[in-house]
C-alpha cells in the first residue's frame, strides 16, 4: 500500500490554487491552462490512490474511462502550454512588436486556447486508434490508459510532446537572446512594449517553462525507454486486430508484478506532484502573490470581525439565547423629571397659590395721578401689604385684606377638573405712551444722542453769546 499518494496528490491539487489569482488578473491564458490542467490530474491521482488502495476492483468503470483520457490530453497540454509560454516570452523579447494592442493580446489568448485545449481534446480522440484495450486497473495507482505499442502509436503518442519540447527550447533560447542583447534596457523595452510583464516576472516565467520542459523531455523518454522494454513493438495490421479485444480491463496486483515495472510506476508517479510544486515554487513566493496572501489576510480578518460585531449585536453580555416568553420579557422603566423645587420667597413676601406668583398685591398710595400718569401706568402705585410670619412646611400666610378689585389674583383650578375650570383673564395691554404719527407728517430724525446731553445749558449759552458765529 502506498499511503502517502492520495494526501500528496490532495496537497499539490490545492497548492496550485494559491497562483491563479495574479495570473487570472494578467489573463495568461497558457499558465491557467497549465494550472488547470495540474489540478485535474493531481485530484484524479488522488481519488485513484483512495479508491484503489490495496485492491484492483473494477469500482467505476465510467470514471475510469474518463480519467483516463484526461491522463492522455495532460500528456499534450503541458508541453503546450510551455510552448505557448516560450512563443510569448520570446516575442515580448524581441523588436518585431513595438506596442503589443488589444488586438494583439487577444489573438494570443485564442492560440493559446486552442493550442492547451483543442490540441489535447484532438489527441484524446486519435488515442482510440492505438487504444488496444479498455484500460488497466493497478493497485495503489488506480486505472491507467493503455496504447497499442507499435510504429503508429509512437509516432501518436511519444512523438507530439517531444516535438513540442524541443520547440520550446528553441523559442526560449531565442528569448534569452535577445534579452542578453539590450539587457541594459530590458525593463524600458518590456515597459514600452505595452506588457504586463515585469523583469522578475519574465524572468520567473521563463525558469519556470525551462524546468518544465526539462521534466516533460525526461518523463517522455523515460516512458518511451520502459515501454520498449517491457513490450515489444507490434505491427499495426489492421483496425478489426488492434480492437479485437477491446473491452478487456487489465488488473495488476502489485506482489504479482515485476519489481522493474512497479518501480516504473511509482517514479512515473511522483513526475506529475513534482512537476506542480516546481510550478508553484516560481510564483507562490514573488511579490504578486505576497500581496495576494495579504489581502486573503485581511479579507479574512474583516470577515470574522464583521461577523463577531453582529454577533455581539445581537447577543449582547450578559443576555441568553433561550427562547422569549412573557416571564422573561424586560418591562421598560419610564423615568419622570422631577418637578422644580418651590420659589424661595423674601421675608416679606407673602406666599401666594394663586397661578401667578409674582402677582402681589399693594395699598392705593395717597398722591394723585395726573390723567397722563393714568394712561401711560394704568395700574396704580401701590404698597406692599405686610405679611405674617411664614414658614418652610406649609404653614399659610394671612395676606392682607387690601386686594385691588381688578388684578386680583385668579383662583386656583381644580386638577380633578381642569378641563371645566376658567382659565384666568389675560393681562390688560399696556398703551402706547408715544401716540402714533401719520405717515404723511414730516419727522426730523432723531438725535443719536441722548436727552440729558448737556448742549442747551446756561455755561454753552453764554458762551454761545460771546462768540457769535459768522
């Protein structure tokens, strides 16, 4: 049993993830072409490694069938994908494109596309030519595509993804060409050539399609040297004896095995997990995806905090999430203003419940009143009338019997009926001591300075009689 596959295979599936947002951004469409396709076959290496884990029973067959052609289209699209990569890279280098446009940049994302998704989905159906057989089921490794080993299916399925390599290797030599030629002014060529690309970033995307090259050349002929040890090579005789037998499903137990082919196995392996950790190792740790796991930080930490403020909304301290009944229902508590503290009153001032207060009563004053005097006060000079003793607690004055007849003060309203008592009288209007002068009239205006200025006096008239003005 091998059960380390399936976690690896989990980790390597998952680790691709952290990458794809800066590329998406930069709309690479070969590096999330190779991304993906990294983490379709990484995630059907570990279903594989759960599901056949110490046994080969034929479980899914329908799965089978489709793992394994996606297992054939990966064969084809990472060496794409990397020749996709050199093609850009070398051309970003180059002076035959000034200014890449939209244009430009649109049509390189359509070849793109075809080349790390049709190519393969057309190599997946040119498979069932040299497709002898169903599939073969190995323990611990689950099923497995299988190719009728002759002229024809060398030529289909070896030959393709080392052509691909090789032109990588051509295009990216011709990359690094070019950059050692202007290298002191790459960075103004990449910044005036319209890029998205950086110095650190070509450079990165360069290393990292160089190393997968390097992986695909290697595993390529690995493949090619252990299945012409293994198999000898067939004549393709016709179409009805290559699929004579075609619905035959191959199971290898792993003690029945040869220890030469079981190591094969797991060397093969292992090439797809090590091929996603180089792949991550060149972008996890540049600066882009510094500042990505940044805001994932941060977005991270405004989620929880936002979710434990409404918590705490919600569920203040102190209070429970039992169910509201009437017995735990808060009364609301209603505070009334105190009203205010009572008059402080002179000694001599009698204590009066009348409505007003500050009405009090004073005796006729014995000097007469000119009619003027009348009309300008209308009310009379009076006294005060003089007052008992009175006290803090309640104690009643005895006010004096002297009231004015007129401005006498209201009696008090009943509070059990307020709503029938009088309400008292309003206070006369004062008149006008200024009688009202008619528009049409001349008036001189009034002097700013005030009556008692001192200019009409007997000292300024003598002097104005000495010194008589021209």
């Amino acid at each position: 049993m091998r059960p380390e596959f399936a976690p690896i295979a989990f980790i390597s599936a998952f680790s691709v993830l952290l990458v794809v947002p800066w590329h998406w951004r930069a709309r690479n469409a070969a590096t999330l072409s190779m991304a993906a396709w990294l983490f379709i076959t990484n995630t059907i290496y570990a279903i594989d490694a759960v599901v056949w884990s110490g046994n080969v029973k034929i479980v899914i067959p329908v799965w089978c069938d489709i793992s394994t052609k996606i297992i054939i289209g990966s064969q084809f699209a990472l060496p794409a994908a990397c020749l996709c990569i050199s093609i850009h890279l070398e051309r970003v280098a180059s002076v035959r494109a000034a200014r890449i446009m939209q244009q430009d940049r649109r049509r390189r994302q359509i070849f793109e596309g075809i080349m790390c998704w049709g190519l393969p989905a057309v190599f997946m159906a040119l498979r069932y030519i040299v497709q002898g057989h169903r599939f073969d089921v190995i323990e611990d490794y689950g099923c497995r595509p299988t190719t009728y080993i002759s002229y024809v299916g060398i030529f289909l399925m070896y030959f393709p993804p080392l052509f691909m390599a090789l032109v990588s290797f051509v295009f990216s030599a011709l990359a690094l060409r070019h950059f050692l030629r202007r290298r002191v002014t790459f960075a103004l060529h990449l910044q005036a050539s319209n890029s998205a690309l950086t110095t650190s970033r070509y450079f990165r995307l360069m290393s990292m399609a160089l190393a997968q090259m390097f992986a695909i050349v290697a595993v390529t002929a690995y493949t090619l040297w252990f299945t012409l040890i293994a198999v000898p090579i067939r004549p393709y005789t016709s179409w009805a004896d290559v699929h004579s037998d075609w619905s035959r499903i191959d199971q290898y137990l792993t003690k029945f095995t040869p220890p030469l082919v079981v190591r094969s196995f797991y060397a093969l392996w292992w090439m797809v997990p090590l091929s996603t950790f180089l792949f991550v190792a060149f972008f996890a740790f540049g600066q882009e995806a510094l500042d990505e796991y940044r805001k994932c930080c941060m977005w991270l930490v405004s989620v929880f905090r936002s979710k434990s403020a409404l918590s705490e909304k919600l569920n203040p301290k102190g209070t429970t999430n039992s169910s509201t009944t009437d017995s735990s229902l808060t009364i609301p508590q209603y505070y009334y203003p105190q009203p205010p503290p009572p008059p402080k009153y002179l000694p001599d001032t009698p204590i009066d419940s009348s409505f007003s207060d500050s009405s009090s009563n004073y005796a006729s004053d014995p000097k007469p009143t000119s009619p003027v005097d009348q009309e300008a006060h209308p009310l009379p000079p009076l006294t005060p009338f003089s007052c008992g003793s009175t006290s803090r607690m309640g104690v009643e004055s005895k006010p004096s019997s002297l009231r004015s007849p007129i401005f006498s003060p209201s009696p008090t309203p009943d509070p059990s009926n307020v709503e029938t008592s009088p309400f008292p009288p309003p206070p006369p209007s004062r008149p006008r001591v200024r009688p009202i002068i008619p528009a049409s009239e001349p008036q001189e205006p009034s002097s700013p300075r005030p009556l008692t200025y001192p200019s009409a006096d007997a000292w300024h008239r003598s002097i104005a009689i000495t010194f008589p003005s021209s």
